[in-house]
C-alpha cells in the first residue's frame, strides 16, 4: 500500500513540475476520451482543475513562448468546445423529455377549461 500512496506522490509531484502546456493538454484528452462516461461530479472535478490551469496560465501569461501560447490558447479552445458541445446536447435531452411530456401537459391544461357537467 505504501508503493502505491508513494506512487501517487511522486506522479503528483512530477504533474506540478511538468509545463503547463502538458498539464492542459492532459486535462483536456482526458475529457475528451472519458466525458461520456463521467458523473456530474466527475465534470465538476474537471472544471475545477481546469478553472486552476487558468489561472496559472493567466498569472504567468508574460513567461511563456508565443508557441507554449498558441499551444496552451489551443487547448483551451478545445475544452470550451466540450463544454458548449455538452451544454447543447443536454438542452437537446431536455427539449426531447419535454416533448415526451407535451401532449399530457396539454390534455391536463386542456381539462382545466372543460365544462364540469356532474356539479
């Protein structure tokens, strides 16, 4: 167990040390080869990690080359791309739900409105 805990430590070491246009790079495959599978709390890690990865690039913006830049701005651009592409495919699960819905919804708004003969 301690291998593994000892591991785990030195991967996490070598990611902080690793240039940030790694890091990114490895955020943003991760999504794009696991986001399928992910919870709404597996998305909420990656944002928060990413959210993270911004800030570092934003804090060090004037250090980097303007290749680790178009790199890094690459990145990003994918991992928005995800996210809008998410976004839209839950507005369309939702917008089809709906529609499921539509025609009891209807028949029940429908009723409210009918002459009540038994009273």
């Amino acid at each position: 167990m301690k291998f593994f805990i000892g591991i785990a430590l030195l991967l996490f070491i070598a990611s902080c040390t690793a240039p940030l246009t790694n890091r990114i790079e490895e955020c943003v495959n991760d999504v794009e080869t696991n986001h399928e599978e992910w919870s709404q709390e597996d998305w909420n890690i990656s944002q928060e990690e990413y959210k993270k990865l911004l800030k570092e690039y934003d804090e060090n913006y004037d250090s980097y080359t303007q290749e680790e830049k178009a790199a890094i701005d690459r990145a990003i651009g994918r991992y928005n791309g995800m996210i809008l592409k998410r976004g839209i495919e839950e507005f369309e699960n939702s917008i089809e739900e709906f529609g499921k819905r539509l025609p009891s919804l209807i028949e029940g708004f429908g009723s409210a409105f009918e002459d009540n003969d038994s009273e």
